[in-house]
C-alpha cells in the first residue's frame, strides 16, 4: 500500500490545528454591530463591489486598504482609526459579527502605527509621484497584515507552503536559464514562491508583496526599533527589490507550471477542509478511498468555476458599462455638444454603450470548460503528491532562443500589422456610427480594457485543467490579432486600477458622507435601546 509522504503528513496536521482554531475560546469578549446598520452598510458595500469590481477573494482585502486610507485622511492618530476602522469592515460584511474578539483592536492598532512610523519618517528626497505611490503601497500592504490579524488564513498559507515546497523539488532549471537569465537557487525558490501564489489563490501584488516581507524579515510583526528604522531608511531600495522579484522576465515561466499542476493542490485542501481531521489520515492511506473524494472534490469545485465565471464576467462587464455610461454624461456627450460641436445621436450613444458589452458577451459565450477526460489526469496527478515515490516528475524551465535581427523584425511587423487590423476594425465601426473623435479614442480603450477583462475570465476556465490542448492554426490567427488589444488593455487596466475615476468619486462624494451616515444611525439605535432600557 503507498505511503503517505511527510510532506502530506504535515499539512494534515496543519489542517487539523486549524479545525480546533474555529473553535473560539470560552470568556472572551467579540466585537458586536447594530444588525440594522449592518444591513444598510452591506448594502452599500455590494454596489462598491461592482464600482471597483476584483475577484471575490481580494474583495475584503481592497475594501481595509480603501477605508484605512480614507480614515487616515482625516487623522495619523492610529487609535482613533483602528476601532471604527474594524466596526466599519464588520459592518460592511467583510467580517462576522460578534466572531472576533476585542483583543484584536490592539493588535491591529500596533501594526497600523507601524506603517504610519514608516510613512511619515520615510526619506523625502524623492519626487512627490514617488512618495505618493510609495505611502498606496505601503497602505495596501498594512491592509494585508490587518486582514491576516482579524482573520487569519491558515488553511491557505498551509496549502501554500506544501505546493511550494513540492514545486520546489520538481522545478529545474536548465543550463541556459542559469547562464543567460542569471538565476540562482535561491531567486528561483523565490519565483517558484510568488508563482504558486498567482497561481493557487490568485493572489495580488500587494498580497504577496506582503508575504515576500515576511519571508525577508522574520520578526516582521515584532520589529525592535532599530530594525523598524532600517526598514524606514531603506523603505524605497525594499519596494524596489520586491517589485524586481515580482516582475521578474522567467515569472512567467514559473508560472504557467504552477497554474498547470495547481488543481490537485486545491482538490487536496477541499478535502481536508471538509473531512473530519482526526480520521482524514487513515482515509487518506487508501488510494481508493482518495480517488472517491477526489471526483466529489472535483464535481463541487466543476459546478462552482462555472457559476464564479459568469458571476466575474457579470461583474466586469457591469463595472465597465457604468464607467461607459458615466463617461458619456459626465466627459464625451459635453465634449461632443460644446467643444466639438457635434450631435450624438441615438443610434452612437447605444452603440458606444453596448458595443463593448456586446464584445464580452461574444467573450463569456465562447467560454470552454474542462473536458470529462481532465478528470483523469486530476486524479493520478493528486495521487502523486500525497504519496511518497521513489522518482518525482520534473518540470524544466527553458528559456527560448536567442532570436536574430530579421526575426525580431519580422515578428514586431507581424504584431504591427495584427494590431493595425484589430483597431482599424473598430475605428471603422465607430466611424459608421458617427463618433466624435474623443468618444472614439476613448471607446478604443474600454475595447481594449474589456477585452483584457473577459480574456481574464476565459484563463479562469483553466482553473481545473490539467490536460494539455495543442493548438490550432485557428488560435494562431486570433493571437495574432486579438494579442495587441489585450496587451493595450493589460496595460490600461493597471492605470484604471490608479485613476480609476468612478471610484474616485464614490470616495469623495458618497463614501465619506454614507460612513457617517451609517456611524451616526448605529449611535442612534443604541440611544434608543438605552432609553427603553430606563422604561420600567
């Protein structure tokens, strides 16, 4: 009968360390909300989420880095912030009610004077635009540790480690990846680190940048002050190092292998969240056994890709159609009217809002799940990471040829060419629906944008894909004319993420105003208990 590997062993015992963990301990005192403030804070919550729209998991992360920065407006005084901040996300939804317990107010409270010490004393001989993106930075990633505070995620750090520890024995590195990308084991462990990140949560930039400090500085959570003050001093060399690692030119190609092999690692958390931790080990000792939970794993996780991927295109077409509409209000129908002196009629305001939207529904519908046959492969592929073998299957990373002068020409005449075809196409369509010239420049970019967002959710229809498809000449032609406008919306996509001017406006006109709104109507519901209270 195959052995359990030790690896295996080890995550099972930090599952079940995580099953007690749920259990909360007796005597402690939670942090409670107003049940009807709550409601109308989750409301308020549910549209933000479609304003500045990300994935589902990233959701409560976005929502404390945007509170904090908002809070932190107002006042640097962390105690002032960190209890409100925490009623506020508890309210919003993003936490329980009356599940986390009061100590944590401190905690949090220790972390944000943290990051406010490293803001403030900071070098400032460098350019505001520098400065600003540096304090974001900074914020998104104390947004990461107070999340991690309230609600630890040690299922998902658990998963992580193992696949990382098992990526990093059968990852190689051939001959001309050490000689030409320069890489030694340590900066590969670090990639193979950051990719099964990408990969197995999907995690962001600032998240793992967060987990990459962790990993630099061990007492992170507890820094002596000198060790504070040499991170202030060398806030920016830090930022600049870590963004090095995260964009590293073979990230990708890291990458790509752990999106590939990621689905038995998430079929194996599935399973040990939902068994009983003290009998899972002895289920787990029978490959029989495991091939049955794995396809219940898998039927559950099927069903719930395919009901998140049309949630997500929803939710991005829905987030780009309102930014659509509140352009033409608010920038290109004055343009048009008062500066260019031009009529928008009918038929180009449908199809400035539509048109797009009409690009991700082609987009969603072409949407291919993973074939019966990936099933297959699933299960054998899970069987050899819970098992201990006596060879481990190797993926090599390659780097591709050095290509010569009349082939770099040939390939960026071929891109050129692709790209001119794609947007020419597009121009063409505006121009018959008589767009003005500014509604055509910015239709351009939302095609784009929308074309990056639902190629997005066609790469998440691979979640669960194993099996390796050949291509065809058919996809061939579609890189070569589709690749430009994704790439363009790849690009816009991450300048939409710092200007992105609908949310900007909820934070300045509607955000502020409904938070006090919201503060004011649970202060006013707890007045009304108290005098009922004196009622005898």
């Amino acid at each position: 009968m195959p052995v359990i590997s030790q690896a295996t062993q080890k995550l099972i015992q930090k599952y079940q360390s995580w099953h007690q963990s749920q259990q909360a301990p007796e005597g402690t005192t939670t942090i409670h909300v107003d049940e009807v403030a709550s409601k109308v804070a989750a409301f308020y919550e549910k549209i933000r989420g479609v304003v500045d729209w990300r994935e589902e998991h990233l959701m409560r992360r976005g929502a404390i880095s945007r509170m904090l920065k908002r809070r932190l407006v107002l006042t640097k005084d962390s105690k002032t912030v960190t209890e409100p901040l925490i009623l506020e996300l508890i309210r919003g939804g993003h936490f329980p009610n009356d599940r986390i317990e009061e100590s944590k107010i401190g905690v949090v409270q220790k972390s944000i004077e943290k990051y406010l010490y490293i803001s403030e004393n900071r070098p400032i001989n460098v350019s505001e635009r520098r400065k600003m993106q540096t304090y974001n930075w900074l914020m998104d990633v104390a947004a990461c540790e107070i999340e991690e505070i309230v609600s630890p995620l040690q299922r998902e750090r658990a998963l992580m480690e193992y696949m990382t520890d098992l990526m990093q024995e059968r990852i190689k590195l051939n001959q001309g990846v050490l000689v030409i990308g320069g890489m030694n084991e340590e900066e590969k462990n670090t990639q193979i680190y950051i990719a099964v990140q990408r990969a197995l949560f999907k995690l962001d930039s600032a998240i793992i940048c967060y987990h990459l400090l962790k990993r630099r500085y061990p007492e992170w959570f507890n820094l002596s002050p000198s060790q504070l003050q040499e991170i202030t001093d060398n806030i920016y060399i830090i930022s600049d190092d870590l963004a090095k690692e995260m964009n590293c030119r073979l990230g990708d190609k890291f990458y790509r292998i752990c999106e590939r092999y990621d689905t038995p690692y998430l079929l194996l958390g599935d399973i040990l969240s939902k068994e009983n931790p003290l009998e899972i080990e002895k289920k787990i000792a029978s490959p029989e056994t495991v091939e049955g939970l794995v396809r219940e794993a898998y039927t559950k996780r099927y069903t719930t890709l395919k009901k998140r991927l049309y949630r997500a295109a929803f939710y991005s077409t829905l987030s780009i159609f309102l930014t659509n509409v509140f352009s033409i209000i608010i920038l290109e129908w004055p343009v048009a009217q008062y500066l260019l002196k031009m009529y928008m009629g009918p038929l180009t305001i449908v199809v400035d809002i539509l048109g797009p939207t009409f690009l991700m529904l082609i987009l969603v519908l072409t949407i291919s799940l993973p074939p019966k046959s990936n099933l297959d492969v699933v299960i054998m592929e899970t069987m050899k990471i819970i098992y201990q073998r006596e060879k481990n299957d190797t993926y090599e990373i390659k780097v591709p040829k050095k290509r010569g002068a009349i082939t770099k020409t040939l390939i960026a005449l071929i891109y050129i060419l692709g790209a001119s075809l794609s947007f020419g196409v597009v121009i063409w369509v505006f121009e018959l629906a008589k767009f003005p010239p500014t509604s055509v420049l910015i239709n351009l970019m939302l095609v784009a944008l929308i074309a990056f967002a639902g190629t997005a959710v066609r790469e998440r229809s691979k979640e669960l894909t194993v099996e390796e498809k050949p291509g065809n000449v058919l996809g061939f032609f579609f890189d070569v004319l589709f690749l430009p406008v994704v790439s363009t919306g790849r690009w816009l996509s991450n300048k939409w993420k710092q200007y992105n001017a609908v949310a900007a406006f909820f934070n300045a006109l509607i955000d502020m105003p409904f938070t006090i709104f919201v503060e004011f109507l649970e202060q006013w519901r707890y007045f009304l208990k108290e005098k009922k209270e004196e009622i005898h």
